[in-house]
C-alpha cells in the first residue's frame, strides 16, 4: 500500500516508516502538526502530539525525498476520555483535516503509518481518522515490548538524540545524547524507578537525526537548552539553533539483514511448527433417523430469552420470513433484536458478546454491511461462524447484555495493522471486560501484520500453524487485560471445519494452556477466511467485578467454598486459581458416558457437559436421543447441586448434531430444564437457550453443552 507517515520526529514515528516499508509499503508522503506561530510556544502541552523538535521535520522530509505537510494545531482537548467522536475545535480534527488535504492531492493513499506503542489515547483517535477517511492503520510498535523496541532501533542503525527529558534520573546533561549512548542508563532506569524506556510514560523525547530510509544525515551544529520545573526531576528540552545535512555513502533503504531484524518481531517467526498425523480413517458421522418427523410443525421462529439484571440474553432471533438476499433478512433479525432491547430497557451499547451463525460464509461481508450499522465506536465482541441452519434459515444470532455503566466496561478495540494480534476483520472489539468478566472475540489463525491465514503446502501444516497463531493471538490479546489467560479462563468454544482436527486441537489447547479449562470442541461447515480452527475464550475474576463484599461476607462466601469442597469428591478445590473446579464421569445403562466439567469463581459459574453413544452407529433415532439427553442432564443436575449453584444461569448453548431435527432437540432440551433445579431451590432452568447444529462433536458425542451465569 501508499502510505501517509504521521511523523513527530521521533524516533518512533521513524521506526514505524522503517516497518511498514519491511512489510511491503510505499511512504509517498510526511504529515506534521506544529504550534501555530501565533502561539508563540515551541511545545504544546498535548497527549496527542509531540512538538518539540518540529522546525527539524523540514529536513527529515528532505532526507527522505518525501513531501511534508504540515499545519497548525489550533484545537484544544475537549474530549479527554478514551473514546472519541468528532467533536468541533478538538485537536483531533486537526489531524482529520490535514490528512483529508493529503488524501485529496494523493489519492493513492490506503493507510497511515503511526508510531504508538502504548497509548490507547493516541491509537484510538487515529483509528477514528482512518475510518472516517477510508485508510488503515499501520501501527507496527504496537505493544512489542519496550526494551525490545530500543534495541531494534539501535540495531537497525536509527540514530535519535534526545531533545526534552521530563524524569527522575533525566537532566540537561542527557540532551543530544543518542539512544544508543544512554541504552544501558535507561536500562538501570527502568530497575530502579520503573521508568518507560521508550518514554512511553513522557520521560524523553527524541528526535531522529539519522536513518537507513534517509539520503543524508542530519548534524546539529549548535542548541540551546530550555529547563524549568522541579529540581529534583526538572524539565529541560533543546532547540535547534544550527544544523546543516551531510551526504552518505550507502543509498537509502533497508538491508537484508535490518529487514530480516525488523520482520523477526512477526509473531509467526517464534512459533514451533509440528504438523500433526491426521487420519480420517475413522471418522464417523452419526445421522439422525427422521423418516417420521414432520419439521414443518416446528415453529423455529422462536426467540428465547433470559431477562434478570443485570443481564439479558436472547438467543435463537431469526427473521419471521423467507427472504430472496441475506441482507434482507439480517435487517429483520437485528431489527427484531433493537425492537427487544428497547422493549427491555437496553440498547446497542449494553451488548457485550454477539454470537452470528449463518449458513453461507461466503454471505460474510453482505452481513457486516448490515451489521456494522447498529454499533458505534466500540462494537462488541462476535464470534462469526457457519452452521447448517433450517432450510428456510439464512442467519441466526444470540446476544448478551449488560446495563453495567458504559464507564464500568472496558473495551478494547484495536483496528490498526501490527504485530500483536490481528486487526478486526467485521465490525467487533477484541474484547470487553463487565462485571467481572472477560469476553474474547473469536480467534482464527491470522498472521496480525499481514491479516493473512498462514500458506502452507500441506493441510496439516496450515492447521498447526494456524492452531498455533490462533492460540498465540488470544494470548497477546488477553495480556493487556485485567487478567491472568492460565488463572482466570472460565470456557473456551473451539471450533473445527473437519472432525479429524479434533484430537490436534484437544492437545494443542492442554499444551498451551496447562490449566484445566472447561471446553467444548464442535465441528461445523466453514469459518471465516476459510480458516481450520477458532478459539473463543471467557475469563472471570471478581477483582474486576462491581460488586465489593462485607469482610463477613468474604469469610461467608470462603467458607461455603472450602465446605463444598471438603463435602465432595469430585471437587478440588484449586487455590492458585481461586476456584472450584468439579470433574465427574459416569457410565449409563452401559450405553452412555457422561462428562461434566464445571468451573465456580466464586460466584460465577460454568459448566461443560456431553454425552457420548458407546454403542455408535451409523444411526440414531429418538428414543436414543431423549435418553442420551437425560443422562448428559443428570450430569449436569449433579454438577449444578455439588457447587451449590442458584438460579441465575443466563445461557445454556446446546451443541446438537446437525442431522437431528430441531423440532425434537427444542421440545427434548425445554422438557429437560424444566426438570433441573438449581442448588437448594425449586427453581428450573429458566435460562436463555441456544440451539447449534454441528457437523460433528469427538468421540461420538451425540450433545454437548454450556451452561453459565452467576450466584
């Protein structure tokens, strides 16, 4: 792509250009805001731009051969919070009109490339200028770690004096000093007071006098130094008085070996790749034997819904009728959701999970097209995948809830170009943390710098190396969250496009996570991109939960812990991860296996549970069904009375064999909940309930589900 450079002068808005042309772009032009001269100031005391140094950025451009924009900074910060709309007289706008300018004389511009690393502040607001003005981010620094990024600057032969120090341990003396000169000091900084060593924390800023992409040098022939401030950590910066440019030897551009440097922070480069052994050989897919169903008495219109604050869970909307183009029949199934949610009390920003089903992937985009026009700034997270819906079903799709304050939810919803973790490719967040919880979007197997799955030769090494890409990026992603991936996952979904990944999957993830996690495995058609595997993850700690309890109520509530588990043998009780965790599996009429998985975090709770046919073959028919269906709800009813659950369980997912009708898995699955009562209560299972149809669940499992929510 032709790429718009926003350039500060520093050294990571130069480091950046450095990557994007790594990964394959074309700087074709320079953009810089400055003080205005009727300002009269040289530093502007902004969080979004850095200007000390900008009279130096006229030679930069010439370095480089690139034409440089620049214009005034005449707005102020209105709007302070993360988040951020178009707001009159902001600075933001600034940048918006100045990159407007540039597109409109180079309209062959697709992105921008900006060096941030840790500013959310920063990243969010020229995300929201990319997608006003059609462009990408490109944000290769993107939370790579500090130390790393210094060295790979100093390696990569970026030269950068400092020109402003604001830090305990910072003074004049420090001033024009190069990266690689105060490296080892910054280090000791860093050990001995926390400091950013990047400056990411506003300790110093840089300017870059040298670079591979530049023709010539630049030399500073005379400064002046500016200090006020607090004496024991006082602010000093300089000013160019004199500086004059020098020719090089070498022609600009990157090395082979810088480029290799640079390309090594692409997470793919790290991971160990060992194709598995799949065999088909004995894959078996049990079909239903429905000679004698009528599905057409089915009303499969219907919505099911869980409404106790402060949750609400619909699943199951699907449009009332037939439709000749899906994007028709999107309109109607978000339109019956904002008619539910508004009957409710809730809107579009309460949403804090999507769950979309649709039975053509390639329909993907024309159901983002429809689908991006109900969210805002911070949609929610979304897992997106095909499945064989009812005949007359193009899309189906579940929703949960919260009326927890947009202000008590934390989102993250990273939409630039990096290294971290793959950008968005439909409108979603990575993730959003309420109430506790952590809900991570879905997760393919992306390259992140490239939005690309893995090519390979083989399919066997396209599903290790996506497997593995996958799992890396659920990873980075839940790293800047308020929890620990190994501690804190509560359930993951995993799903496969062919049941001979099953078995790699299962040992992939126990691998990885090297905790026990409740999981559900499930094969359907197809995932986006035509991808091989995704993960879904939900993570729980009540440190991150609203609710503060008593110091009486804590010890209640350690109490009941340790007396459920002292009272049960399937119970262990794992301390280093706070939880109980209950395992049972039981063996029914000789027929059945039943396994049930459960997680309790204090007062949250989850449960994976599934039935296997021992006697499989190639058909089953209904009286197979009601009773592999009492055993798995047998299951679960232990589980649920051994942790002492009550009635707050907000969704049940049913993961059913797509060859089942739905008519009898609905009536099968709603007689059964109606049957279970939670923990010293004579409550049912009065709880939101998804049907999915699979293509396949391993080990000749007829049902699988998920049943969660909160004491």
């Amino acid at each position: 792509m032709k790429l718009v450079a926003l350039l500060s002068g520093g050294k990571d808005s130069c480091f950046n250009m450095m990557h994007c042309i790594a990964n394959g772009h074309e700087i074709v032009a320079l953009a810089n805001l400055k003080p205005s001269e009727s300002s009269h100031k040289y530093e502007l005391d902004s969080y979004m731009y850095q200007t000390v140094g900008y009279d130096g950025i006229k030679y930069i451009s010439e370095c480089m051969g690139v034409p440089l924009y620049q214009n005034d900074i005449v707005g102020d910060c209105i709007v302070s919070g993360l988040d951020y709309v178009p707001t009159k007289n902001d600075e933001v706008e600034d940048l918006y009109n100045l990159l407007l300018k540039i597109k409109t004389e180079h309209p062959e511009i697709e992105g921008v490339s900006v060096g941030a690393i840790l500013s959310n502040f920063q990243r969010v607001r020229v995300e929201n200028i990319c997608n006003r003005l059609n462009l990408t981010a490109f944000a290769y620094l993107w939370r790579i770690e500090q130390p790393k990024i210094l060295r790979d600057m100093i390696d990569s032969h970026l030269t950068a004096v400092l020109v402003k120090v604001a830090a305990i341990g910072l003074d004049a003396s420090h001033l024009n000093k190069t990266l690689g000169e105060m490296y080892d000091y910054f280090m000791e900084l860093l050990n001995k007071y926390g400091n950013n060593v990047c400056g990411e924390g506003g300790e110093y800023e840089t300017f870059t006098i040298d670079c591979p992409l530049f023709s010539k040098r630049i030399v500073v022939d005379d400064y002046e130094v500016n200090k006020y401030g607090e004496a024991f950590a006082p602010v000093c910066n300089l000013r160019f008085k004199k500086v004059h440019l020098e020719d090089k030897n070498e022609k600009p551009g990157l090395t082979e070996e810088i480029r290799e440097l640079l390309l090594d922070n692409s997470n793919f480069k790290h991971l160990e790749i060992i194709p598995p052994v799949l065999s088909k050989s004995n894959n078996k897919f049990i079909k239903f034997n429905s000679n004698e169903i009528n599905e057409n008495s089915y009303n499969n219109n219907m919505m099911s819904i869980y409404n106790k604050e402060p949750y609400l869970v619909l699943s199951g909307v699907t449009a009332s009728k037939n439709y000749d183009n899906i994007q028709d029949e999107t309109k109607e199934v978000m339109e019956i959701i904002d008619e539910t949610l508004k009957n409710h009390n809730y809107d579009w920003s309460n949403v804090i999970l999507m769950t979309v089903y649709i039975k053509n992937m390639s329909e993907f985009g024309n159901v983002n097209n429809i689908y991006k026009q109900y969210f805002s700034i911070n949609p929610p997270p979304r897992v997106c995948v095909s499945v064989n819906l009812s005949e007359n079903k193009n899309i189906s799709i579940d929703c949960v809830c919260s009326n927890t304050p947009t202000d008590k939810k934390q989102c993250m919803h990273v939409q630039s170009i990096s290294y971290w973790a793959p950008a968005n490719i439909g409108p979603y967040s990575q993730s959003v943390v309420v109430n506790g919880s952590g809900f991570i979007a879905g997760q393919i197997g992306l390259i992140p710098c490239k939005s690309e799955l893995p090519i390979c030769d083989t399919e066997e090494q396209s599903l290790a190396s996506e497997t593995k890409m996958s799992l890396h990026s659920l990873e980075n992603i839940i790293s800047v969250l308020p929890f620990q991936m190994r501690n804190d996952s509560v359930h993951c979904t995993c799903f496969v496009t062919d049941p001979s990944y099953f078995l790699y999957a299962q040992e992939e993830w126990k691998n990885f996570m090297k905790s026990s996690v409740p999981v559900n495995f499930v094969c359907i058609p197809t995932l986006p991109k035509n991808a091989k595997i995704e993960w879904q993850l939900i993570l729980y700690n009540k440190n991150n939960n609203l609710v503060t309890y008593s110091d009486e109520e804590e010890l209640a509530l350690e109490l009941e812990l340790e007396d459920i588990a002292d009272n049960n043998d399937n119970i262990k009780d794992d301390t280093k991860r706070e939880c109980l965790e209950y395992k049972c599996t039981e063996t029914i009429d000789e027929k059945f296996i039943v396994e049930t998985h459960a997680i309790r975090k204090t007062t949250a709770f989850h449960f994976v549970s599934s039935v296997q046919y021992k006697d499989c073959e190639e058909v089953y028919d209904k009286n197979v069904l009601e009773k592999s269906s009492d055993a798995l709800f047998n299951g679960l009813s232990k589980s649920i009375q051994s942790l002492s659950m009550k009635d707050n369980g907000i969704q049940l997912q049913v993961f059913y064999l797509d060859s089942t009708p739905k008519s009898i898995i609905h009536k099968v699955i709603n007689d059964k909940c109606n049957d279970i009562h939670y923990y010293g209560s004579d409550k049912s299972l009065n709880t939101s309930i998804s049907l999915i149809p699979v293509v396949s669940l391993p080990n000749n499992t007829l049902l699988s589900l998920h049943f969660y929510g909160f004491n």
